[in-house]
C-alpha cells in the first residue's frame, strides 16, 4: 500500500473532520495561488493602484515611498528609503526563485537536453540582442543609452497570464518553449544586472561574502537541510553583497543555483512507508517528527521552496513591487515628451518588435538549418505569437530602470514605454495566436522527433541500415511483453539491414513500477548492458527493486555500482528525453512503433507486413 493510502486509512478518530478540513483548505488556496492568470492579476491590479495613487492630488505617492527606514545592529547600520527596501530586499525572493527554476531546468528540465534546448536558448539570445541593438539606435547619444537592459527582460508572470488567457488556441507545448526560453532570459537579466549596472566593487565585503557562499556550499555537502543556518547565513551573505556594491538580488540567484533539485528516490519513499508503520505501531511525538523528517528529505529542497515560496511572490512581493515602481504621475508635459522621448520609444521599439523578431528570426534560423527543432505542436507561426508575449517585460524592466536611470524625469519617461509595451505586447500577442497560422503548427504529429541519431540510442543492427524501426515500450506493458518474440525474429531475420531501436515511454498512470524499469535499463545501459537487461525486464514476473536488482545480478552486471547508478539523476534524464520524444511524435500509448521516421499504426503482424515491405523496396 502506498505512503497517501496509508496516510488517508491513519486519518481517522475525532481529528479526522478537522484534518481533512485543513488539507482540503489548504489545496484549494494553493491551487488558487498557482495560477499563472491570478498571479499575473495581482500584478495587474498593483499597476493600476500605483497609477491612480501617483495621479490622486496629495495622496502622497512619492513620499510614502521616499520615507526612510534604518536596519541596525550595535554601531553598524544600513539606512534606505521603502522603495529600496522593496527593490534590494523583498526582491532577493523573486531572484531566488528565478534561481530555482534554472537550477531546476538544468538538472532535470528541458535546458538538460541539447537537442530540446536548442532553439528556445538561441531564441532567447535573439529576443535579447535585438531589443538591446534597437534601444542603442533609437537612443544614441542621449544619458538613457546604457539603460538598453530594459529592452532585454521578460516578465513570465504576465506572459504565462497571457497564454492562459488565449486557453485551448495556445498548444501546451508553446507554453514549454516559452517557460525554457524565459529561464534562459533570466539569466540573461540577471547577467546583465551583475556585470552592468553595478557600481564600484569593494574587495573587503566581496570576498566576505565569498566565503560565506563557501560556507552555504559546506553546510549543503554535511547535509543540513534545516532552514534557520540557510538564512542566518543568507542575511549575512545579502549584507556583505550590499556593501561590496554588487547588487543584493544576486544573493538570490546564488543561494537558488545552489538548491538541490531531484525526483524522489524509490528508497526514500521506501522508507517513508517503514516509519510510517512505526507511527502506526507507536503513535507520538517521536514517530512523528521522524516521519516529517523523512517525508521533506524525500522532496527536493527545490521544489519544496519554490512550492512554500511562490504564492508570497506572486502575491505580495511582485504586486508590491509593482505598487512601489509602476506609479507615474502621467501629466500632459510627461505624456507630450514621452511621445518623442528616445528612452520612450526605444524601450518600447526594443520590447515590442525587438522581442517579437529576435526570437522569431533566431528560431527560424536554428530551424531552417537543422541545428535544432521544435515541439510537436510548435512551429514558426507559434513562435511569432510567442515572441510578442514576450515583449511584456514590465517588472524586471522596471528593475533595470530603476537602476541603470538616475534622473527621474527620464526614468518616467523609461516607464510609459515599459508600460505601453506591456500593453501593446499583450494584444498583439492575442491578435496572433487567433490568426488562423497561429493555432496549431503544421506538420505531420506521426514523424518522429527526434530523428534516430547514429550514435547514443539503444539500438540492435548496424547503423548505416537502410530500414530504421523504432519502438516506444513499456517494461510493464503486456503487449509490449507480447510483441517482444516477434520484434526479436524480425531483428534476427535481417541483422544487417535493419536497425532496431527502443525508446522509453513508462505508462505511470496504468504501469506504477515501468519508471522504475526504464531507470534500471538505464542503469545498466551505463554498464554496457542495457539488451541483457532488458530483456530480462521484459519477461520479469515482478519489478519491484529487488526484482531489479537480480535482474541486474543475472545479467553479470557490478550490483553496487548498479545501485548507485539507479539512483544517479542522469539515468532518469535519458529517460525523461525519450518520453519527451514520445510527446513530441504523438506517442501515446506502448507499444508504438515508426518505420524511417514516419509511425505505423495497426496490429503487430501489419507493423511486421511494414517492415518486410521496405527492406525488400530499400537498396541492397
């Protein structure tokens, strides 16, 4: 019985009503929080306010905002106005997630995949020179020139809201590229912000906080996982950063590449299931907290703060940001200057069409060359549509004005470009998606994607073969198991010119142990292995570990190296590719087989007919 059964069956006595009552609360608040349309509402909403609160006749924007507040400890103390407070404190929050969503990506995401990334990571460089290149132009020569990081930024929150809004018209596969393309601008933005728009460095506090980075990477290797030393040693860190003169939102961005991000462990849940029997032997405080202990060292510390995290982002640190640097005092002379303004109409050209050709023209020339490929669903339309979502920049570009401007006068002017683009951005980005090129990609969903490579595929037959078949399976599927005999004669009958690969497609909904199969193939595969095992796997009766791990004894393979490997997140990450190839090539069910590229659909001795047809029309 799984760790939630068991939990719902131990959820009984006179709490129960109490307890279900808080978990459902709790899932309804944080299903609510998690959306990209209501985060990106908030944000909305805190624009307006700051709108019509910097226009209300002596409401008294800019002096709340002006009012300073002093942090201090013995002699020593740090003195700046609210808006600061905001922009270099409750900011960090917003960088350190942004920090851990590129770690996150880079472990386990789209970015761990060349061939996946390809194309959203060279889009993101066009959306990002181009609107720079354009905002220099149209700026030259005035003191708003080295502000050209504002042109640069994508505000996710607002383009995801956008995506959301647009609903069935936006293929779930855009939204993909645009999550990766976004993480690859972030750190872009976040280049920019360390290396450009920091002033003098004082060596002093910078190695200071160097070393407190070295202390957090100590703690992470002993394994302290509380949060408390983090954040002692993180307030320490954003201290040091602030008077070595480096921007103090790095602090964020530092401690999220440096968070774990991983899928839980068979033998953490394993675990969890024995101390759970032992709260159920021994009910108290002890079992208890073991349990708790056991049950958060199972989830990354990623994805357990990006999941605690997120709602106060979206819903108090981004909208306050917003409240304490959207608010313009939109008098005719600001309007009537903003019109010719070159800080205006660059950041707005640079956003607006930069954005929107950058990542186009970048995207169709990585694909019209063959250097990388699109989703399935996702073609060069789609990604016009994306690129002017993109150009809603807002809250970083904000950030960027906020410190690469000093006059005030022409910061406002920055932020009438900033928000008319959000603006413009958004309908033009609308307008596309409801173009009829803008609603699904052409394309055949039955070619596969991507193409068999001559190298790094699980493959049988020789590489120059003439016919290529290609297999999604299912270690625990039994028409997988089925076809296995007669996937293997056909192999035999034709050893020089067929090639057979198999890729993995773990059906986890209907097949709860084909993930854990796929993994030890993989395992394996690290061993040289990989056939042996798998066709092992294929006729195991049962595939719980220990199943696997004779398995994996029969097929003469190092067992404890095999263990460790199991348990490596690079097997899960050859894994997650195939399965991704499934998606793309509009595999959905195992087994699913293509012939040179294009699937066979019927019954296996039809895929069998397939195959004999085109060795025998293919050239000797």
């Amino acid at each position: 019985m799984s760790v939630t059964a068991r939990v719902r069956r131990m959820a009984g006595g006179g709490q129960r009503p109490r307890t279900d009552r808080t978990l459902r609360l709790d899932h309804r608040i944080r299903t609510v929080l998690a959306t990209e349309t209501r985060g990106a509402a908030a944000l909305l909403v805190a624009t307006v306010l700051a709108l019509i609160w910097a226009n209300l006749p002596g409401a008294g924007y800019e002096t709340v905002w002006d009012t300073e507040f002093t942090v201090g400890f013995g002699g020593s103390a740090i003195t700046e106005d609210l808006r600061h407070w905001v922009n270099d404190g409750l900011m960090v929050f917003f960088f350190l997630l942004a920090g851990m969503e590129i770690r996150r990506e880079l472990t386990l995401g789209d970015l761990r995949d060349r061939r996946a990334a390809i194309v959203p990571i060279v889009a993101a460089a066009g959306g990002m020179v181009v609107p720079a290149v354009i905002f220099a132009t149209v700026t030259m020569g005035s003191t708003a020139q080295s502000a050209w990081g504002m042109a640069m930024a994508t505000d996710i929150a607002f383009a995801l809201g956008v995506l959301a809004l647009v609903g069935p018209r936006c293929p779930a596969n855009v939204r993909v590229f645009l999550l990766t393309l976004a993480v690859v601008d972030d750190i872009g933005a976040i280049l920019v912000i360390a290396v450009v728009y920091t002033e003098a460095v004082h060596l002093i506090p910078l190695l200071v906080a160097a070393a407190l980075i070295g202390v957090a990477l100590v703690m992470r290797m002993l394994g302290v996982w509380r949060a408390t030393p983090y954040l002692v040693v993180g307030v320490a860190l954003w201290v040091a950063t602030y008077e070595s003169g480096l921007h103090p939102t790095i602090v964020g961005v530092v401690f999220g590449l440096l968070t774990p991000a991983f899928v839980p462990r068979r033998a953490d849940l394993d675990r969890l299931d024995r101390l759970l029997g032992r709260l159920r032997r021994e009910p108290g405080p002890e079992a208890a907290r073991l349990l708790s202990i056991g049950a958060q060292g199972a989830v990354s510390a990623n994805d357990r703060l990006q999941y605690l995290l997120r709602p106060w982002t979206s819903f108090l640190v981004v909208p306050l940001f917003a409240l304490a640097n959207a608010g313009v005092a939109l008098s005719p002379e600001l309007l009537s200057r903003a019109v010719t303004s070159p800080v205006t109409l660059g950041v707005f050209a640079g956003l607006v069409a930069g954005k929107t050709l950058g990542i186009w023209g970048a995207s169709a020339i990585v694909v019209r060359t063959r250097l990388g490929r699109l989703p399935n669903g996702v073609g060069l339309p789609q990604v016009l549509s994306v690129g002017a979502v993109a150009g809603i920049g807002f809250t970083v570009s904000l950030f960027v004005a906020e410190l690469a401007i000093a006059d005030e006068t022409v910061r406002d002017e920055a932020k009438i470009g900033i928000l008319a683009a959000a603006v413009v951005a958004t309908g033009l980005g609308w307008v596309l998606f409801h173009l009829p090129g803008g609603q699904s990609a052409p394309g055949e969903p039955s070619a596969l994607t991507p193409a068999v490579e001559e190298s790094g595929e699980h493959s049988r037959g020789p590489a120059d073969a003439p016919v290529v078949l290609v297999q999604f399976g299912d270690y625990e599927c039994p028409y997988c198991r089925d076809a296995a005999p007669a996937v293997a004669a056909l192999v035999a009958r034709h050893p020089d010119r067929l090639r057979y690969v198999w890729r993995h497609l773990p059906l986890d909904e209907f097949h709860p142990d084909a993930r854990r199969a796929a993994q030890a193939a993989e395992a394996a595969a690290v061993q040289g292995a990989f056939w042996p095992m798998h066709e092992r796997l294929l006729a195991a009766d049962e595939l719980d570990d220990e199943s696997l791990t004779e398995a994996a004894r029969s097929a003469g393979l190092d067992v404890p190296r095999f263990l460790s490997d199991l348990e490596s997140a690079a097997v899960d990450v050859q894994v997650e590719a195939d399965v991704r190839s499934a998606q793309d090539s509009g595999a959905d069910g195992t087994p699913t087989f293509f012939l040179d590229g294009v699937r066979v659909d019927g019954s296996l001795d039809e895929v069998v007919a397939a195959v004999e047809q085109a060795l025998e029309v293919a050239p000797a």
